[in-house]
C-alpha cells in the first residue's frame, strides 16, 4: 500500500517561546540578506541567484547567529521558491519589530529534528510539546516552528503515513455558497455558521480599547469555530461517499463586492482543502471541475433554460421551474450537475500533464 505525506501541527510549550524568538529573529535576519543579494545580482549582473549559488554566502553563520546549517539552505531554498511563484526581483523584508513584524518562522530540514525523550531535539535543544499525533511512532521529514499572531509556537512536520482506507461508497456533488456554504446532491448541507458576524460587536469593542490581546483572542475563535465545522462536515462526507465532486468556485472576485464578509466567513478554500487529503488518505476521489452554467442547466433535461437564474443579478432566485416541467432548488440543482460532470471527467480519463 503506498505511503503519502502529511502535515502534523502540534503546539509548543510556552516555556520555549523566547529560544524560538531569538532563533525566528536570526532567520529574518538571513531572510533579509539573502533577499538584498539576490536583487543586486539582478540589478547589476542581470543574473538570477539559484539556491545553490546563495549557500556560500550564508555558509558558517550559523554559529555566529544561533542556527542550525541546515535552516539557513531551507531559507535560501525557500527564498528561491517564492521569488519564481509570485515572479518578483525582489521580496517583502522579514521585520522582527513593529506593528507590522513578521510571524516567527524557523525551518527545519529532513533529519535535523528527531523525537527524543518524549520531546522534539532541534539543534541541541529540546522541545516539550503537547502530543497529540503520538510522534514516536512517525520519522520527521522536513518541518518548521511556526508562530501564531497570539504569539503560540507550533510545530509542523512532515511525515509518512499509510492511507486508511475508510471512504464510503456513494458519490456526492457539492456545490459552494453563501445561504449555505456547501449543499451536496444528496444530504444534509452545510449551513453558513455566522462565525464573524456573531463576534463582530465583541471585536469592535475589542478594537476600540486598543486591547490587541483581546482581538487576537476573537480572531482566534472565530478561525476555530469556522474550522471545526468544515473538519466536521468533511469527515461526513468522506465516510459515506467514495467520489466527492466541488465546482471551481473563487472567492477572490466575490471577496471584492459587499458579500466580501460572508465570503471570507464560509471558508471555500478550507473545505476544498479539508476534501482533498481526507480523501486521499482515506482511498477516495476528490475532483474539482468547472461549474459554469450549473445552476441554469437542468439536472432533469440538461438543456439551459431560459428561465433561470443568471448572473450576480439572479443570486436572489433559489427556485425556478424549467420549461420541462421540473422545479428545481438553485443549489441543489446545480449540486447534482456537478456531480454529473466530475463523471463525464471520469469516463474520459484525467489528462496527464508531465511536470514542468
């Protein structure tokens, strides 16, 4: 049975928040040079820097700055890769201080962290953390020490694990909104939980005291709360259907309008996510197709009627009636032509694209 990764987060005792400080403060610091090296070398010698040309410019300061050999090439690596995702010469500086400081981010590579004594032994020390994957059962591959805008570290690592093969056998079509936040062809949906609007008077009260703790406190259960229904949901959908298919649907062109708020509460991105590796870990299949005319198309007849809704004008519309007779819910309509299209999508075969 072949083996896939997966992320493990667990949190970091308090205690060690001043190391990790100081270690997070050291890597801005190389982050920052790598970053200024970088921009001249194309300002002046039109040369792009690969990672394994900025490694011995970084080589021994390690010891100087309190890091790990290792962190400083994942910095570099790291660097590298941002600069060709988001096609820039030059990134944003890491700032230690300030309103506007930088999370602490300390990277580690494969072998450099191990479980030691019921604790994680980075770079000589070692690390108490609160458990709750059993650790010493997995082999570390690459990770971070990550902190949190409540200043919390965690500990993320990458490990292998083998799929559990628990997925259902029904199918399911889903299709993302804001009435509700996902209705499937067939089951209960998802309703839109009022995670932000419910706090909302408690963090502008929060906001107006200039009392930040308390409105990093309010953030952070509105993110908990929004991700316990998604993780809840998800695993549902995943232990009865084996074939689990989401429309395409951005929240970027809609985060722009006045929905932005209900939009950025219904979490579409996080579901996605939440679907995609629960399936892969639990041997189902998780598509992801276009859903473009969806809701005017009929489940029943498949023709596009000229009746239905169309367009952010007819978002109000949640029933129509088809020329064929059929009334149809909006949601559910376009739920089931999802459904219908990820087996379309099955039938003749995924393309393989070669990689790069």
């Amino acid at each position: 049975m072949a083996e896939f990764t997966k992320t493990l987060k667990v949190r970091v005792r308090d205690k060690h928040a001043n190391v990790l400080r100081r270690q997070a403060a050291a890597v801005n610091s190389v982050w920052n040079f790598v970053n200024e090296l970088s921009h001249r070398s194309i300002r002046e010698r039109r040369q792009f820097l690969s990672a394994f040309d900025l490694h011995p410019y970084t080589k021994g300061a390690g010891k100087l700055l309190g890091l790990h050999s290792q962190t400083l090439q994942v910095v570099a690596q790291e660097y590298v890769n941002r600069r060709k995702q988001f096609r820039k010469s030059k990134l944003a500086w890491r700032k230690t201080h300030g309103v506007r400081r930088s999370l602490g981010w300390v990277p580690v590579n494969t072998g450099a962290a191990v479980w030691h004594n019921g604790q994680v032994r980075f770079h000589g020390q070692h690390y108490r953390v609160w458990d709750s994957y059993g650790l010493s059962q997995y082999k570390f591959r690459s990770g971070c020490f990550s902190e949190d805008a409540r200043g919390r570290w965690y500990f993320c690592v990458v490990v292998s694990v083998k799929p559990d093969r628990r997925c259902g056998t029904g199918s399911v079509g889903l299709d993302l909104g804001l009435k509700t936040t996902a209705t499937p062809s067939s089951g209960e949906p998802l309703q839109a939980g009022r995670f932000y609007r419910d706090q909302e008077q408690k963090f502008a009260v929060a906001q107006r005291a200039r009392n930040k703790k308390r409105v990093q406190a309010i953030h952070a259960k509105i993110r908990n709360r929004r991700h316990d229904a998604l993780h809840k949901y998800s695993r549902k959908l995943v232990n009865n259907n084996g074939l689990i298919v989401v429309g395409n649907v951005s929240s970027s062109g809609l985060a722009k309008t006045t929905m932005a708020k209900s939009v950025l509460d219904a979490g579409w991105s996080t579901l996605k996510t939440l679907l995609s590796y629960k399936c892969e870990s639990a041997g189902g299949i998780f598509l992801e197709v276009d859903e473009r005319y969806t809701t005017q198309t009929c489940s029943c007849c498949g023709s596009l009627s000229p009746n239905s809704p169309k367009g952010r004008a007819g978002l109000g519309i949640r029933e129509w009636a088809c020329e064929c007779g059929v009334t149809h819910n909006r949601d559910s309509n376009a739920a089931r032509n999802i459904l219908a299209f990820g087996h379309k999508r099955l039938e003749v075969g995924i393309p393989f694209q070669k990689a790069g």
